[in-house]
C-alpha cells in the first residue's frame, strides 16, 4: 500500500496499461477566455506531466488519444497548430524521454500527416526504442474501425503469402495485425470531458476494459485524478465476461 495525495493504492493492483481520451482541450479554452489553440497547447503539457507521474507510480505503459480520424473535419489552422505541435514536443524532449526510460510508440496510420510530423513522431519511436520503464503510446490519426480494417488488410496480405491461413484465425491470433501486438490490453480506459462515449478509440483492445468517465476537462485533470481513477479501478471486481 502507498498513499499519492493522501489516497491509498495497492501497489499490487497498478494498472499496467492505461488508456486515456484527451477530451476538453478546446472547452477548456472557451471557459478561460482563450482561443482553442491555447487549450491544445495545455493540453499536451499535461501529457507530460500525467505520463511522468504514471511511470513514477508504477504504471508500464499509457495510451492517449491525441487525434482521431474523424479530427480531419476540424477548422485547417488548428489541424496545422495541432501538427507543428507534435512536431516541436518530439524534437524537442526526445532526448529528455530518452533520458527518462520513456519509450515512446505510435497507433494509427502515417499517411494523411505532414512529412514533418512522420518524421518527428518516427525518429522518437526509433530513439526510444530500447527503453523499457514505461511505454508512452500516442494514438495520432487513429481511429479504432480503421485499426481493425487495417488489419484485416495486413492478414489479408499474410494469407496470400501463405504466411497465415483463417483455419488458425481466433482473437488471439489476430492481434499480431493490429498497429502494436505487443502492447497489453489496457486495464483502464479514462475520458475526460464528462462525455460518455468510446468515440472509436481502440475498440477491439477495450473489450474488456474496465471505463472511468471525469467531469474535468483534459487541462484540470491532475495526477490526484488519475490516482482517484486508479482508486475506483482498484475498488472494481474484473471478471472478463465471465
């Protein structure tokens, strides 16, 4: 047991993979008087800081969903201040998450990203690579339908390759074709916002998720809130449908 703000965990029952929808940026932005960007901007500073303390708390890996497939449908200027800020935070902290044993990966498809944000997100993926305290997946033009035809596509490949065959299709053994086979199902799924839905966000991982929904918006969530959520995921009986 280990008390974070004056709230006790067991550290035995640590989630090893959490997984968070940043829903709120641009409300946040609004109740402030500030313009969406700011609320961006804030944002992904408190993905720094909620991915330091999961890996000081014990956490092995932590999933966000930073852009979906259906954001492409948002105003062009903040696409673009959403990109170049992805670009600027890779290259300019890869050697501090290097630093820190934060090993970073990426979910969803590369193409539709600007050549500067391939690059960037790749080159943070390959200088990382061989970190192993805590796994920081960013879910960047991801979207959990797509995953999952890609998928298909991949295994498509496979069996005319004569490398597969659907005789040995089950849901284990089509995972090695989704984005990150090696990642571990997340135990706990967190949306900020107060909105209650999974708005295509790793769908076939989540099946058996257990889900925590915050009123706060995506900036004013803490690290006492993410301790509050690990709270009620420890106070849960996982039973897997079962």
């Amino acid at each position: 047991m280990k008390k974070y703000f004056g709230i006790t965990l067991d550290k035995k029952r640590i989630p090893a993979h959490i997984a968070i929808i940043l829903d709120g940026n641009r409300r946040w932005a609004r109740k402030k008087g500030f313009p969406p960007m700011e609320g961006h901007r804030r944002g992904m500073e408190n993905v720094e800081r909620i991915v330091k303390f999961s890996k000081e708390i014990g956490i092995k890996a932590i999933s966000v969903y930073a852009f979906s497939t259906e954001n492409w449908e948002r105003a062009k200027d903040e696409i673009k201040f959403i990109m170049d800020m992805v670009d600027r935070y890779f290259n300019k902290n890869y050697k501090k998450l290097k630093e820190q044993g934060i090993r970073i990966i990426h979910s969803g498809r590369m193409r539709n990203l600007t050549s500067s944000t391939r690059r960037a997100i790749r080159f943070a993926v390959k200088e990382t690579k061989m970190n192993y305290d805590i796994i920081f997946n960013i879910c960047f033009n991801y979207g959990g339908q797509q995953e999952i035809i890609d998928g298909i596509k991949k295994m498509n490949v496979a069996i005319k390759k004569k490398k597969f065959s659907l005789a040995r299709l089950n849901e284990k053994t089509f995972k090695q074709f989704m984005y990150n086979p090696e990642l571990p199902d997340p135990d706990l799924v967190i949306r900020t916002s107060g909105e209650v839905r999974t708005s295509n966000f790793l769908l076939w991982e989540s099946a058996y998720s257990e889900w925590y929904f915050s009123p706060l918006n995506w900036p004013d969530f803490k690290e006492k809130d993410l301790v509050l959520a690990i709270k009620e995921y420890q106070s849960r009986e996982r039973r897997w449908g079962k």
